[in-house]
C-alpha cells in the first residue's frame, strides 16, 4: 500500500495484547529474591552430602554438630540443619530427622500391628532412636516390647539428645531394652512374638546389618519367632526411587515373599508399601508380611489392590480409635486411612518391577545397596549403590 506522498509502506501490523503476568510467577520471582537475601545472611557449619543415586546428590546445610562420634559399632553423628531441623546419622547416612521422622516411623509400625488381630508382645530389631518403640508402645492392648540394638552408644545419645523422638518409652514397664545382635538374641531366645519389627539400617557391604535381609533369616530366624501363622514381620526395606528401585526394594520385598507367601494357594501375603520421606530426599519403602494374610489382604483393599481379592477393607481409623483411643490417635501426625491408601497404592513402573522380580538375597548371593567403606569416596561420604542384574 503507498500513502499520500507515492511511497510504497509495510501494511500495518496489529498489535500484540501483552502476556499477563501469573500470580504465580510474581511469587517465584519474589520467593528467589527473598531466599537470596537470606541466604547472604545466614552462614553454615559445613554442608552435609547425601546420596540420592549414583551421580546425585543433595547437600543439607548444617548450622551446628551436635554430637559426633568415630571408632565405635557406627559412626554417629547428630546435626541441626537448615531445613529439616535435627537429623541423626549412622555412617554418614541420614536415619531420621525431627520434621518428618513421624512418618517413618509411623509407616514402619502401624499398619503391621494392625495387620495382627490382637498384639500383645513385639520384638524390635534396631531402632536405636526408640521412635519405633514409641509408636508400638501407643497400642494400649501391647504389654511387651523387646527392642534389640546393637549399638548402644547411639541408644543413649538419642534418649539424652533426642528426647522428642523417645521420651515416653523409658518409663514405661512394657519395655526392655538389650544390646547385641539382633540374629543372635532371636535365634536364642524362647519366647515367640506377635509381632517382629526390623528397623535396621540399610543392607552395605561390611555393615553390621545386612545379613538380617537374608532369606536364611527370615526363614530359619524371624518365621521360627512368630506366634502363630497370624504373627507378622514388617521391615524397611530401602530407597524406592526410579533410580535405585530395583538396587534393593524389589529384591527385599521378593525374598520375603519367598519366605512367607511362596505356596501356591496358601494364606501367606506381602504388603510393600512406599512414603515420601523429605529428608531422605526419595521414596522409602517397606514390607509386611504373615503366613495368614486375612488382615493383610484387608489393608491392602483399602487402596484397591487387585490382590486382595475379594477382602472387605479394613476400617483403619477405627481400628486405630479401638487400638490406641482418642488422645493416642490424636498424637499420630501421619498415619490413617488415608495415608494406608496412598502408602499401598504404586506406580504402573514400580508394580511391573516387583512383578518382574525373581532374586533373592541369600548369605551366599548378597546384593549390597552401598559399596564397603573401603570404597567410599568424596571424604566418608558412601559410594554410589551397587550395580546390579536387571530381574529378569
């Protein structure tokens, strides 16, 4: 088009409507410049290195050592961090942490005792921070509680420093604490239990624990143990993460199955069961079992799982209002029949590798989810988990 002059001119483009701005932009922008200027401000003791997968990490920083401690069964230390307040660590791994250890712990214990028609004697396997015993000791029909660690430099730090995590269960006449090894004292001792809690720390080469994740112990220790074909065995069972899912979990949750839901047409059952825990910076998984998974099969219909058959879901919170009354489910921060549902429910990914597996952990074919000492690397920290064989 030309205009009056003659000139030849561009024709006229319309104009662009500016982009509006989202709330949520002007939030980000504003949470960076704010953290940033905190950030300047505030200066850190060091930062500690956690591992999530072979090439990635995550650094907490840490405003003060509270205790620290070498040479002993475990290196100990207890660190006041940043963002998730005191975190206690056995050789340089994070066990728990004071903003979320709750649902740990909570996870660990309260759908295996409600797996149980009537508890009334547990056995806990580690459990140093006594977190563990706290939440078992919340079950009111419970009159003993046997928790076995071997470590008994880090008991007594958690009872003098970590008295939110343990309190109430050093004055309570239902429970007894022993130091030693946890194999040893089950595989000698007469009595039996309901209930038998493995909250140890991971399977690592030259650790003190990994021959507790073996099928030799399961089947020739713990199911020996057990009250009766109602008894159950629960265990952590390691980091669920896309990148270390099969490093461990898969093979945990197989080689109990081995043991107690192996016969075809039996009554045995497992439940895996996977939380996000902040601090551990990944998934954490779990895994229940018993030779008569009636209440298992229950739990599991809560989430819908296809494995229960036709079970009639198990009513959790009033089983918890029965178990623990008013003011002890009230002290629950995690667990309910909400978080049962999501604790059962997996990823399409996650199911078609516990399907898929076929290992065992055996004492002569042990998969270790960290390399030995001997080969950590970067100042302590652990070396990246163990390559294994894909399951087949």
């Amino acid at each position: 088009m030309s205009n009056a002059n003659g000139h030849v001119t561009a024709p006229e483009q319309p104009k662009k409507k500016p982009t509006p701005r989202r709330d949520w932009q002007w939030d980000v922008e504003e949470f960076y410049e704010v953290h940033g200027e905190l950030q300047k401000k505030e200066t850190f003791e060091r930062y500690l290195r956690e591992p999530l997968s072979c090439d990635m990490w995550v650094n907490l920083p840490v405003r003060k050592t509270l205790y620290k401690s070498t040479g002993g069964v475990h290196n100990i230390e207890l660190v006041e961090t940043k963002h998730f307040g005191k975190v206690f660590l056995m050789d340089n791994l994070a066990q728990s942490a004071e903003s979320d250890e709750f649902v740990y712990h909570e996870t660990l214990v309260h759908p295996a005792m409600l797996a149980h028609p009537n508890p009334k004697t547990v056995f806990i396997g580690g459990g140093g921070e006594g977190a563990t015993a706290r939440e078992v000791l919340r079950h009111t029909g419970v009159e003993r509680v046997v928790m076995v660690d071997i470590d008994k430099e880090a008991v007594e730090i958690c009872r003098k420093i970590l008295p939110e995590w343990n309190a109430p269960i050093w004055d309570d006449p239902r429970f007894e604490i022993r130091y030693g090894c946890a194999r040893e004292f089950l595989a000698n001792c007469k009595e039996s239990f309901d209930v038998i809690i493995m909250d140890i720390c991971d399977p690592v080469e030259a650790g003190p624990g990994w021959h507790l994740y073996t099928e030799e112990f399961y089947r020739e220790v713990c199911l020996p143990r057990l009250s009766g074909p109602d008894g159950i065995f629960v265990t952590q069972a390691t980091s669920i993460s896309v990148n270390t899912l099969k490093c461990s979990f898969t093979l945990i949750v197989n080689t109990v199955k081995s043991v107690f839901a192996s016969d075809e047409g039996g009554e045995g059952e497992v439940m895996p069961l996977r939380v996000d825990v902040p601090s551990f910076g990944t998934p954490w998984g779990f895994v229940v079992a018993s030779k008569d998974g009636r209440r298992i099969r229950q739990l599991k219909a809560v989430s819908r799982d296809p494995s229960a058959g036709d079970a009639e879901p198990m009513a959790v919170d009033a089983e918890l209002d029965a178990r623990l009354g008013e003011e002890g489910v009230e002290d629950l921060h995690f667990y309910d029949a909400g978080a049962q549902r999501m604790a059962a429910s997996f990823a399409k990914y996650e199911r078609k590798a516990l399907e898929k597996e076929k290992r065992t952990f055996t004492a002569a074919n042990p998969v270790f989810f960290y390399l030995s000492p001997e080969a950590r690397s970067d100042k302590g920290s652990p070396a990246p988990p163990q390559v294994v064989p894909e399951a087949q």
